[in-house]
C-alpha cells in the first residue's frame, strides 16, 4: 500500500516532532490536537525550526518551504484523519483515552488507512478491537526527540496484517528512520522494557537516600556512556510519563510493583514535569 498522506493525532512533546519528520520526508501531513494552544505551540515550532535548519545549512530554503507547506495544523479531527492513508496516534497514554480515540478514527479514516500508535508500552491489541480493521492496527513506536532519534519499534500484533506492518516499516524508513520489527506484542516493547529497568532502579537507590539524582545521573553517564542519566532522561520525556505509565500497570495489574513511587507522584502533583513545564529534577527557566 502507498502512503502519500498522514496524520498525526496529539501534538505534543512527540507528535509535533513525528509530524515535521514525516513532512519532511516528504509526506503530507495533517496535524492536530484537542488543545488549542498545544496545536499553536506545533506551529509555531515548525516556523521556527525550518529557517533553523536552513541557517544551520542542513536544508536548502527550497526544502524548508516544502515542507512547510506540506503540514497542516486543525483542531478538527475529522478534517485531518479524513484523507489520510496512515495515522500515528500521539495522546496521552491512557488506555481508555486512545480507545475512544481509535473508535472514532475508524468511523472518520477512509477504509484502507492504517491506525498506528506511539505509546510507550500498550500493545495495540488493547486498542484495536474497537476498530473494524484490526488488520491495519499496529504499533509504530518513535524515541524522543521525534526529529533526531532514529529508532521506530513497529509492533504486529496477533491481529495485524503482514502488510500493515510492512508498509509501516517502509514508512519509516522513508522517513530516514532505522525500524526494527517485533514479531509478537510484548508490554514495553524493546527499548522501554531495558529503559525502565534502569529508570526503577535509578529511583529505588535515590529513595534510599544512597545517592543524589545528581550523581545517579553522573555514574551511569560516564560508566554506562548513556548520552543521559535516568533522572534526566525522565525530564525529557515527562515526569507525568512516567507517572501515567505506572498509575496504568498499577490499576490493570494490581501489583504494588508498578506504584509510580512517592517522588514520582509529588513531582506530578507538584507539576514538575521536566523540560515541558520549566522544571523536573532540574531546573530548564
Ligand atoms: N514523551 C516521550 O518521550 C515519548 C516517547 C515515545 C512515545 N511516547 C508516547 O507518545 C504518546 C504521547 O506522549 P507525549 O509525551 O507526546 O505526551 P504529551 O502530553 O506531550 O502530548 C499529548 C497530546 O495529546 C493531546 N490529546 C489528548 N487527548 C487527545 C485526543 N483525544 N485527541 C487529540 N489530542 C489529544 C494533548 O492535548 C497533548 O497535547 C504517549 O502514548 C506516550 O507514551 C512518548
């Protein structure tokens, strides 16, 4: 199947960069999201991050112009899955969120679109029932930050076809990205599912008051040659992230285990969410 037009629903820490990728690469691109000023803060990125890049020589202002004419931003989600040959979806990680989400997707999409999601960790087998194609449901998993990271974890679930996950690998490629293809659906995928045993066991040893976050960070940045330790590593990708993704395996599970532990949850409350809100563990002001 050959897609020409895609759509990305949730513009935010991810969204917006998965959308300007995909435009980039050629793909016109609808963007949208519930929350208007999420949407304009989109906008307003792919406006300043064009010219950036032609500053910066890595894009001719030909390139730049294309692209930006290529990506659309609404608030109407109907106006921008409704052509749309693949939809990444990019909300919140809710389950109960993206299922309402994808039920309406599969009344606005035309019959051949693909329905994909970005979450971190729930297979798409807990979303695509609730569509009438769960063939073309799957898993395409992007690593922040969207425009730099070049892995794409698609996922086929029991239900996906070996088509929609051949041509969600040939999309990402396409967008200049390395896929890697799991066969069957695992919780957390590859990446997550190493990241959070080194992110639990990060907090684990801060709650114990063994080490500051400072020098948790520092031990495995230069021990491990991470680019980032786990504390600021939770900054970039949100500590609200990290909180919805515990509070969901907790209460689908009811092991005490995934709990998001109490420094977690009073940086949530607190809304210290990392880079997004100006501060997680450290300081961005
Ligand atoms: N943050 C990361 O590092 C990261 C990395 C890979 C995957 N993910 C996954 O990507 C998804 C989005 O994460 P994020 O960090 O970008 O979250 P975010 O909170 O920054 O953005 C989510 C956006 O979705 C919007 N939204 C919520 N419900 C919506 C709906 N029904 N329709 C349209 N828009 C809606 C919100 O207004 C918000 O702007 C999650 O599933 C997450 O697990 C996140």
């Amino acid at each position: 199947m050959e897609v020409k037009t895609i759509c990305v629903v949730g513009a935010g820490n991810m969204g917006h960069q998965i959308a300007l990728s995909a435009a980039l690469a050629g793909y016109t691109v609808t963007c949208t999201d519930i929350d208007g000023e999420i949407l304009r803060k989109a906008e307003n990125f792919a406006d300043t991050y064009l010219p950036e890049r032609v500053a910066k020589g890595k894009l001719t202002g030909d390139q730049a112009g294309a692209a930006r004419a290529r990506i659309s931003f609404t608030g109407d989600l109907a106006e921008a899955a409704g052509g749309a040959d693949l939809v990444i979806e990019a909300v919140i990680e809710k389950l109960d969120v993206k299922r309402k989400l994808f039920a309406q997707l599969d009344k606005i999409c035309p019959p051949h679109a693909i329905l994909a999601t970005n979450s971190s960790y729930i297979v798409s087998s807990k979303i695509a029932d609730v569509t009438g194609r769960p063939e073309k449901v799957c898993n395409m998993h992007f690593f922040n930050p969207a425009l730099v990271n070049k892995l794409v974890e698609v996922v086929k679930g029991p239900h996906t076809s070996e088509e929609t996950a051949g041509t969600v690998m040939e999309v990402s490629r396409q967008m200049g990205k390395i896929p890697v293809l799991l066969q069957k659906e695992i919780y957390g995928f590859l990446v997550n599912r190493i990241v959070s045993a080194v992110k639990n066991e990060a907090i684990y040893l801060y709650d114990m008051g063994i080490a500051s976050y400072e020098d948790i960070d520092t031990a495995v940045v230069h021990a491990l040659g991470y680019p980032m330790g786990p504390f600021r590593l939770m900054d970039l990708t949100g500590i609200d992230l990290t909180y919805h993704i515990g509070m969901e395996r907790y209460q689908e599970t009811g092991d005490p285990r995934y709990r998001p532990s109490p420094l977690i949850v009073e940086k949530y409350l607190k809304k210290e969410w990392g880079r997004k809100t100006g501060k997680g563990f450290y300081d961005y002001k």
